[in-house]
C-alpha cells in the first residue's frame, strides 16, 4: 500500500515538475489581440445634412443620403508593434455602378486613435443612395477588405489578417 502511494505522489510529482518546466510560451495565446469591425450606414441629421453640397442634383433631399460609419477596433495592443491597418477606400466602387452615371461617393474622413492597448481606426463618409437599396449597399461594402498586420512583442512573430468590410453592418432606419 506504501508503495502504491509512494507511486502516486511521484507520478503527481513528475507531473508537476515537467509541467513547470514546459518551453510552451503560455503567454502568447494572450498576446494575440481581440479584432472587431463594424459598419453602420444611417440617415443624415438635418446639421450633417446643411453641410452637404448639392447643387448639382435635381431635387435633393435629406433622405436620399446615409452616413456611412466603418469602425475597426484592435484590444490587447500592447504586446503587439509595427501594428498596420488599411481600410477600403470606396470612392471608386460607389462611383462605378453598373450602368450608373451618378456620382455616389460624397466626401469622406477618417481617424486613427490610440488609447491604452486599444486602437480604434475610423472611416466616415457620405452616399447619396437615391435608387440604392441596402442590399446593394451591403454588396458594394463586402467589395472591400480591412487588411491588419501587426508583430507580437514576445515572439518577434508578424501575423497578417484580413476582415470583411460588411461585416457586422447595420443599417439604422429613417
């Protein structure tokens, strides 16, 4: 009976001694950082809309634009460097519908913002959607790829990562 205990005690022994003794960097599962993207498409306040140029349209009204909101959100930046994100550009795509000569792609901005390991990446622009349905919108929008890279500090090790743009899209009603 002693030995069978003195055998258990050992193996747990062994265990635990191999286990602390593991080179598997345990750390680096939490180094990875937690990516979110979202996109919202929304109605023009009356003050967004007083600064929207449209004297080149017949008739423009308020409702015929959306406010197009692209957010890309990276937590857990402080174990990573050399952190890169490049957000579609649509212009091109809005402006080049399939036997659409109108002109889409408003005008547009965007921020990039760091706070305490997190960074938040931001493009807004306007579109005018007259004769658009969301579908349409949300088809044009998955066109575009959120491309990330970025280099975990404990490993050395570059990871890649690419996101689509529609990804979480919600459309806010009038």
């Amino acid at each position: 009976m002693k030995k069978k205990a003195f055998g258990v005690v050992y193996a747990l022994l062994m265990l635990f001694i191999l286990s602390a003794c593991s080179t598997e960097n345990v750390v680096t599962n939490k180094s990875e950082p937690e990516v979110s993207v979202s996109t919202t498409v929304k109605p023009l306040t009356k003050k967004e809309f007083s600064n929207v140029e449209t004297s080149e349209l017949t008739n423009p009204s308020r409702e015929a634009f959306r406010s197009v909101r692209m957010i890309l959100t990276l937590r857990g930046t402080d174990s990573l460097s050399d952190i890169q994100v490049k957000l579609p550009h649509y212009r091109e795509a809005f402006n080049n519908i399939k036997d659409d000569q109108q002109i889409r792609y408003w005008f547009g901005s965007g921020a990039d913002e760091e706070q305490e390991n997190k960074n938040i990446y931001t493009r807004e622009f306007v579109l005018y959607m007259k004769g658009l349905n969301d579908k349409q919108i949300k088809e044009i929008l998955a066109t575009g790829k959120i491309k990330t890279s970025w280099v975990l500090k404990d490993t050395k090790t570059k990871v890649q990562a690419e996101f689509d743009a529609d990804e979480n899209i919600e459309f806010e009603a009038k």
